[in-house]
C-alpha cells in the first residue's frame, strides 16, 4: 500500500465522520467507527494492542505514556484496523520504532511494512496533509525553527517528533 492511498484513506475516513477540526479526536474517530478504545494494563514497553473479536475492534492503550503517545497509539491501531484486519485479529505494539537489521526473514519484512503502514496512518490522521498546509500558511514565523514545529506540534496534539517527521514527509521541511 503506497502512503498516498493511506492518506486517502485517513482523510476519506475524517471527511465521513465530519471530524476534520484541530486537533483531531482521535479516540471518538474511532468509537465513531465502532472501536471500544480503553486503557489496559499493559506491560511497560507495550504502548497498545488491537484485538479483533466478531468483526469488533478494541484498542487498548499503555495510560502511562503521555497524551500525545497515547493518541498515536490509538491512531496506529486504527490504522491496523483499517489497512490490516484481514491479516490479524491481534495486533501487539511494543514500540514503533522499526528495526532495521542485515538479515531479515520474509515474515519480519512483511511484519516491518505493516508496521510501517499504521505509522503513515496515524501520522496522517492526526496530521491532515490539508491541515497541516492551512496552518502552515497561517503561521507568522520561521517554519525550520524550533519553535514552530512546537507550536504546530501544540495546535495537533502530537508529540514535536511526530510533527517534524510529518512537515519532513510532506516536503515542507
Ligand atoms: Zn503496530
């Protein structure tokens, strides 16, 4: 799946659910589309699961980390739901950083590219390409310094590193 058909698909699903506002209520996006999302004890480096019962997702969600962790992970099991249901019905997220190592099995690459496409999925959903234009445009200051990626960053609930990495995606950096 190409990262322009995951954008389409994160911004056709906000647009369905008249919920393109800042920042983007992730959580009732998803209750919307039927999700149960609730914390669950989890174990600490288990940032959240998907589990999918009887064609019903729930998201449980690690309330130790910080808001704006805790809203990408509930965006990226979204996006598990969304892109990947037919592959799943269970999905354990330790971190979201992807391993890059010499030698990989075809199971792991395959593991690595779903990873891969539920990031862009929450990077998208919590950062609207047209959104992130819009404030782009409105913003007064320097858009390569600091303090913009953080003001950005404040107006969409996520965390500066997600932010920077989406302005770098969208070739605004
Ligand atoms: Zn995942």
């Amino acid at each position: 799946m190409t990262s322009k058909t995951i954008n389409k698909k994160a911004l056709a699903t906000l647009a369905k659910l008249s919920q393109i506002s800042l920042p983007i209520r992730i959580e009732e996006v998803a209750q919307l589309l039927g999700l149960k999302v609730l914390p669950y004890p989890l174990e600490n480096e288990v940032s959240g699961i998907l589990i999918i019962e009887d064609s019903i997702g729930t998201i449980g969600y690690n309330q130790n980390e910080s808001r704006v962790r805790r809203r990408f992970t509930i965006a990226h099991e979204l996006g598990h739901y969304l892109l990947h249901s037919e592959e799943s019905n269970l999905f354990v997220d330790k971190n979201f950083k992807v391993m890059f190592r010499t030698t990989s099995s075809p199971e792991e690459e395959h593991k690595i590219r779903l990873e891969r496409e539920a990031n862009t999925f929450a990077a998208a959903i919590l950062m609207p390409d047209d959104l992130v234009n819009k404030e782009v445009e409105n913003m007064e200051f320097d858009l390569g310094s600091e303090e913009s990626i953080k003001e950005l960053a404040k107006r969409f609930d996520v965390s500066t590193t997600a932010m920077y990495y989406r302005m770098m995606n969208l070739g605004k950096l």
